[in-house]
C-alpha cells in the first residue's frame, strides 16, 4: 500500500533513483519537485521561511519513500529507515536545520511506525540543485527472502 | 569500557542517536555540545581558529563514540569504525577541512586503535545547527553475536 | 584490469584511503588532484566553468575506482557501485551541481557497466579541502568469497 505518496520523479541526471544490495537500499537525493517542476525554490532564513522549508523536507521525505517504494515493490518490505541526510540550502545566519529537518523525519514516522525511526544528519549547504530548498537522501534496510 | 567518553546529548530532533541494524550502525550527526550548550561556535577561518576547530572536531568525535557506547553496550562491540563525514562550517577561503577533521580523526584511532582507522570525508558547509563550527557522523561495524 | 585509471593519492589526514568490511567498500572523499598537485581550484560558477567541472569531477570518480582497485586488487571484484556523493564548491546562484556529477556518473559507467550504474547525491557546499572544485565519495559492494 502505498496511499498518499506522490508519483516518483526521473533522476535528474545519469544515475538511479535507488540501488538495492544485500538487503540495504540507497536512495538517491530528492529535492522537492514534481516532474521538472520544483515546488519550493530558494534559500532556508530569505525566500524560504521555517515553515515553508519544513513542508519542502516533507516533500523529499515522500519522495524517497516512494521511490523506495518503486524499487522494491511495496513500503511494507521496508524493515527500518535507518539514516537520513538533510542538506538546508541555508541564507548565511540560518541554524534551524535540525527544525527544517523534523518535517522530514515525520513523515517516515508516520508511514512506517517504529520502523521509520532514523539516525539523521542535517546541514546548511550553499547552493542546491535547480535552486531548491531542501535535498534528502536516506539509506534503508529491506527485508528479504520469505 | 567507556572511560573518558563524554555524556551523550539528547538528539536535537525527531530523530534517534544511533539505528544498529544487521551490524552496521549508523550514528547520527553530533555537534559540539553538552546537553543544550553549544561548546564552539561560529565559522572557522573567521570567529573559529584551526586548533580550535580540532577540538570541537574531537569533541564531536567523543560524542560519537559515546552515541555508539550507550547503543551497544560498550565500545568492545566495536569491530571497526567504516566512515566518517565531517563538516565544517566555512568562513570564505578557509580550505583547511582536511586539518580540522584530524581532530576527530584522532579521537578514533586513540580509543580503538586499529578498528578506529576509518574512510573520510571532510567538506566545508554554508551553516551547521545552533550555529556549530563542526558537525560529524560515523557509520560502524558491530561485532555481533558469540 | 585498472588500465586507464590514474595512480592514487595518500590521503590529506589521518584516515585511510578505504574500508572495506562485509563486502562493502567505503571510498575516502577524493579530490581532483595528482599527488600534492590540485589539477582544478577554485568555485564552480565563478573560476571553474561547468564543462571543466565535469573534468574534476571525472578525475575524482577515476581517482575513486583507483583506491577502489588497489583496495580489493582488482575493479573486477567490484559487484555495484551503491551510492555516490558529489560535493561542488558553489559560486552563489550555481545550481548545476547534477549536471556537474554527470561528468562523474560516466566514469562508473564506462568502467564497469550496470555495475557502475548508482544512486547518487549532489550538494553545493561552500568550500572544499584545499580549495578544489569538487569532491566525491563512493560505496560499493565488493564479491567476497570463490
């Protein structure tokens, strides 16, 4: 089941949107986009306020979880989210990336419980692809076998 | 044995200190702090000096050890340190990354010896949380089993 | 086989070129350099246009294969290429940090076909280690066994 996760995007350059090995999935960054639209643009602490960022991490959020998703066929294989990365393209000054980041780390919580609890890293970078916000990459554990 | 590891902070978010999962932990990001005081602060190569940079860098390394410790019982479960990621907020034209990371780089060696050698990787950030001169996360192998 | 791959440099720190532990190799942070020799310096977007950022970041993903290689013995024992994280140092308004990972994402591809093929994140950060251009780091699975 995978309700209320948007449709995956195509990478936006020569690589895979996640790559499944011994039972662990890469997932690649995602910025907040829909197709070759982006949905939020700008710096964290100027363009982009607090609460803006947070909705944009939630973005990315879902965006990794479906295309986990997509690559193994279904969120119930996913066996633990298991380290997240946040990257806040931060206006100088700005320190709530950790804040920025709790949008994100919700919206794991709230598809897959216990199992979407995470260590996570959040830092202020300069700039960000396409001009977005906010990038998330994840690295999941997938059950195998049965 | 865990001696000389500081007390580990609480995390700054809606995240967990450390996932262990099929012998690998992940460890999330630390910054130089005890409990809710930030003991650095700034960018290095502006209001941060390069020895003190290190030293934040080996705070956040202890941090990481402690993290890591309180999650596996104690530091004899570690098998090896894989990698760790540093980042250090950079004032313009501070391109000393590598020398702050030393720091951290130390701690590891100095509790674990061997199994404290490690891959790396050191960039020089826009902004880190609270306004933290020096961010780190480790990914390590746990011994399990016997 | 390594033909065509540069000779690999020591590292910049205290840490190891790579670990490799359960079959997963973790590659150190490579720059684009020849020995103490930076081939590229400066931001992306201001000093470094893009096409010359794509060469950086070729010779960082060749240098990343070249540890790889020497690591393990041989590129044939790599499986996949799992993740790799592009780091560009970022004129501010740079925001073609992906199409700067291209120049990357071929490398892994021309050595080693799917096997080459990876999730990938790309970041614009503010500086890099002695003021290169771009700096990448990999995970890979390795065969292990026969």
């Amino acid at each position: 089941m995978n309700a209320n996760l948007p449709k995956t995007n195509a990478p936006g350059g020569d690589y895979v949107p996640v790559i499944v090995h011994g039972g662990i999935a890469y997932v690649s960054g995602q910025l907040p986009r829909r197709g070759d639209e982006l949905l939020f643009k700008g710096k964290v602490g100027a363009e982009v306020d607090l609460a803006t960022a947070q909705r944009a991490a939630a973005v990315c959020a879902e965006l990794c979880l479906a295309a986990l998703a997509d690559a193994v066929g279904s969120l119930d294989r996913v066996a633990q989210i298991l380290r997240i990365t946040g990257y806040v393209a931060s206006a100088p000054g700005f320190v709530q990336q950790s804040q920025v980041m709790n949008g994100a780390s919700e919206v794991f919580v709230a598809h897959l419980g216990e199992k979407g609890r995470h260590a996570r890293t959040s830092v202020g970078v300069a700039e960000l692809p396409r001009g977005a916000p906010v990038e998330l990459d994840i690295i999941a554990a997938i059950r195998t076998g049965e």
